[in-house]
C-alpha cells in the first residue's frame, strides 16, 4: 500500500527537484524524511488517529467479542503495525506496508476507514526542518 503526498508538500517538492538536478543523491536527507514519516505512521497505531488527528472509527461489539480482548483497533497480532517500514532512494522517500489488506483499512474498502498513512501538520514541519538543516550544511 502506497499513497502519493507530494502535493502535502507544495514548495517543499520544488526545493527537492532543484537539489535532486544539482547534487543528484539526495539519499541522506531521504533516509531521515523516510525514518520521521515511518515514525510517525507507526504512532498512529497507538494514538488511533489519521494524520489530521481524526479518531479512527471504534470497533463494533460483534468485532469486539471476536477479538476476545486480544489487540485493538487495527492491531491483532500487530502485524500491520510491524510492517510499517521506510525506504529511500537518491530522490525519493515512502513508508507503506507490504500487508495487501493495508488498502482496504486505508481507502475504507469493505471496512471502516482507519486510514494509518499520510502526512500530518507535525510531519510537514519535520520534514521542513530536514530540508532547512540539509541546505544549511551544504553552505
């Protein structure tokens, strides 16, 4: 499960192809763009909130009484949880998870939608700072 949030970024995307065309590997600042968002996606399990700070649904009584006491809301064993991971390249950061009914909690498919990816206010200000202290280091 993959969701594009370039356009969360708006000048911020700009700054990124003008240094991707002047250095070319923006891997380091990729990696830590990557690492905050997985974090912070990760949290969301805990907080039980979209990236606008929306509660997500609760579960319904019958979801309930199959769990048995066992997990919460988008957490059984954990597995979606864990498999949040991050990844970047020379020009790109993304954090998804390889679990194909990521899509259907995200996009509310035939579930409630409990969406676990996107980018929130805070992120977009990490990820301003990121690219601050990038540029700052490469005067």
């Amino acid at each position: 499960m993959r969701i594009d949030v370039e356009s969360q970024l708006g000048e911020m995307s700009d700054k990124l192809g003008v240094l991707a065309l002047g250095l070319g590997d923006l891997s380091p600042v990729m990696q830590a763009i990557a690492a905050v968002v997985e974090g912070s996606t990760r949290e969301r399990f805990l907080t039980k909130q979209d990236s606008e700070g929306v509660s997500w649904k609760q579960l319904s009584p019958e979801r309930l009484r199959q769990k048995k006491g066992r997990g919460g809301i988008l957490v059984d064993r954990g597995d979606l949880m864990r498999s949040i991971t991050g990844h970047a390249t020379a020009v790109s950061a993304e954090v998804g998870t390889d679990r194909p009914y990521g899509k259907y909690h995200q996009m509310g498919w035939g579930v409630p939608q409990r969406e676990f990816l996107g980018l929130s206010e805070e992120d977009v200000l990490d990820i301003q700072d990121l690219l601050n202290d990038f540029m700052e280091d490469l005067l």
